[in-house]
C-alpha cells in the first residue's frame, strides 16, 4: 500500500475533470457536429473568401460555446459517500473537503464503515458517487439517493485519478481499463466521427487565418539563422506507426549533429525568433498538415521521437498506452504540467497522458482546448 500511495507526495496541478454522464455526452456531440456541419455548407456554396472566414469562425466558436453550455447544465450533487476506513479513504476524504472548501456550495464527504451503512446514508443524500476506498463487503442490490437517482459506484485509485488529474503509474501497472485496452483504444463511432470533423473544421479554419501571415513567418526565421524554415522528423503515432510530422524551425541547422539529444528549458540551441515561436507555439502550426491528413487530432497526446519512445517504454510502466489514442497538437499533459527534458519529468507527463487515455471525452477535450488557449494568449509554452 504504501508503494501506491507515495506517487500521491508529489507535487503536480491539480485541474478538475467532469467526466460525462451518456446523456450529456450525446447532446455536446450534436452542439460541435451541428455547427460543424454546417461550417462545412458554407464552404460548399462558395461564399466569397472574406465572408467564408467569418462563417468558419462563427461556427467554431460556437461549437465551443454550445458544448460548453451544455456540459455546465448538470447541476452537480452535493455529497459524496466515501466508504471504508483506509489510508486511501484519509487522502481522498482530505482531498475533496480542501477542494470543496473553495466552492460555494462545496460537497460534502459522509463517511461510512460498510456498504450496508452506505445504503441507509445514501437514501437520505443527493449523491452522485459512493466511493469504496478499503476491506469493503458485498455490495447491496441497489443504491438510491433522495432523489431516486443511482450514485456511480468508483474505486478509490478511480477517484484519486481523478483528484490529481493522472493515473499515478504504480496504479496503472494493476488498472484493469488500460491492461485489457490493447493497442488502440476502442471508441463509440459518433465520438470518432465528431472529432475528425471537428478536427477538419479546425485544421482549415486555422490554415485560412494563418495562412496571409505563412510568408512573415517564413522571412522572420530566415532573416534570424541560416538554414530551412521547415523542419521535419520522425514521431510515433496511433498504434506505434511512426510518420513525419513537420514544424517550423525554432533550433540552430546543426543542433542535431551529434544525434537526437533531448531539448532543455532555455535550450541554448535555440534561435530568437524559435524562442518566441515556442512560447507562443506558433512553430506547431504546420502539424496542421498532419491534422489533415489524419496523423493526429487536435487533442491527444503529443508524439515522440521513435528514439525517444523505447528508452521511455523501458524506463516507465505504461508507456506504450499512449500510443492507444491518436497524438494531438495540444494534450492535458501540456496543459497541465510543466516542461520535461528527461525520463525523470517524462514519468509525470506520462500519467497525465495515461489520464486521457483512460477518461478520453467531449468534456475532457473542451477542457484541453480551453487551457490550450490560456498558454497561447499568456505565452506559456515550452
């Protein structure tokens, strides 16, 4: 237990996650595929250059808007039953009382010793969650809030995930989901089928904004260091397929001519306008391209160097699991930790990766898109 427990020591940022009821998850597919579809009309009737822009734009943006709106529709309950006396049951019941203080209707943890005292505490509650954290009996037929709801039933490691925003890597080695997931994660074909159209709509949105101000950028980097203003290289896809991914050049030509080594903070290899072109991650946008053509997403985790990815699978339990999703040019590991140029910090990354893999969602992307935003508008890049 106490191997377990001490990924939890830490320190990380925590951000919080609403993971989806179905319901929700089918009305938030049809606010993004609906305006989608219908950025997607603009463009087949030909509207003048200037006006298409304003519509492909309108049209995102209210894809966000809506999706979000519907996901903040549910009001949340407002106590949570813990279940169990353990360690685990200390952390968590500590966890959501400190988050909870910092809301104005903050929840409240009810403690209770058996699953049969649950049953009585949960009948009197509005419950969403009864969370077994401990040596728990059998469960009872049913679980009924007062308001004849049925509260999810979630694991202690489930809901520590959850509170941290990762699955530390001693929890993923015994992880159920993510041992039986095989090498690509199984989706529903409306979340697949929204996503690409959401990452179509995006990719040529984005490509027609930036696409006037391709040459200023091609001359600031040329007039800056001699050398190519693309760069391509070799990463690691869905499924462990590797394919080229392309960026601008934000690095010296020679930085590489004693092979791949890793990129540090304040990397000195680094050019002036690269370092303002990572802060801002302007030098991402020809990964456009790869969104496209279907290589990655928008959201997902960010591809690694095939050199990379076999000292990482060798040195971090899990790894691999990443490769279950397609890789995106913005992921919660990006959002929500600092910059790593080592296996050391990787292992952090990795959890957060392991995070999106497991609990992938409408809700969850939005999230990523949002923070994403933040990073780029408060230059807050690597």
């Amino acid at each position: 237990m106490m191997t377990s427990h001490a990924a939890l020591d830490r320190p990380v940022e925590v951000g919080p996650v609403v993971v989806s009821s179905p319901r929700r998850q089918e009305l938030m597919r049809l606010a993004l595929v609906i305006p989608t579809l219908l950025a997607a009309a603009a463009i087949a009737v030909s509207l003048d250059g200037a006006l298409m822009l304003v519509a492909i734009v309108v049209v995102i943006a209210f894809a966000i808007v809506g999706a979000w709106v519907v996901q903040q529709g549910t009001v949340a309950a407002d106590s949570v039953v813990l279940v169990g006396r353990s360690p685990m049951a200390l952390v968590i019941a500590s966890s959501l009382e400190i988050r909870g203080g910092r809301r104005q209707r903050p929840t409240q943890v009810v403690r209770a010793q058996s699953m049969t005292e649950a049953a009585d505490l949960v009948r009197a509650l509005r419950c969403d969650e009864v969370i077994l954290a401990g040596a728990i009996d059998a469960e009872p037929a049913s679980l009924v809030d007062a308001r004849s709801r049925r509260p999810a039933i979630r694991s202690g490691s489930e809901k520590i995930e959850d509170l941290l925003g990762r699955v530390p890597l001693e929890f993923a080695a015994q992880d159920r989901f993510l041992d039986g997931m095989g090498s690509v994660r199984s989706f529903d074909r409306g979340y697949l089928i929204a996503k690409r159209a959401l990452d179509l709509a995006f990719g040529f949105g984005l490509a027609l904004v930036i696409l006037p101000v391709l040459p200023l950028i091609a001359l600031a980097i040329k007039l800056d260091s001699a050398g190519p203003v693309l760069y391509s290289q070799q990463r690691v896809g869905l499924g462990g397929r590797v394919f080229r991914i392309y960026k601008f050049r934000t690095m010296r030509q020679d930085a590489e001519r004693n092979g791949a080594v890793w990129a540090v903070e304040r990397d000195p290899r680094v050019t002036r306008i690269g370092r303002y072109m990572r802060l801002t991650r302007i030098d991402e946008l020809p990964q456009l391209w790869n969104v496209l053509k279907g290589d990655m997403s928008f959201v997902g985790p960010r591809p690694e160097r095939p050199e990379f990815t076999v000292q990482l699978a060798e040195a971090l339990i899990g790894y691999d699991k990443r490769h279950a999703v397609k890789p995106g040019l913005t992921g919660w590991a990006q959002v929500c930790y600092r910059y790593t140029s080592s296996i050391k910090d990787t292992r952090s990354k990795v959890e957060y990766d392991l995070f999106y893999v497991k609990h992938a969602s409408f809700g969850l992307d939005l999230t990523i898109l949002r923070r994403t935003v933040g990073v780029v508008i408060g230059m807050r890049g690597r």
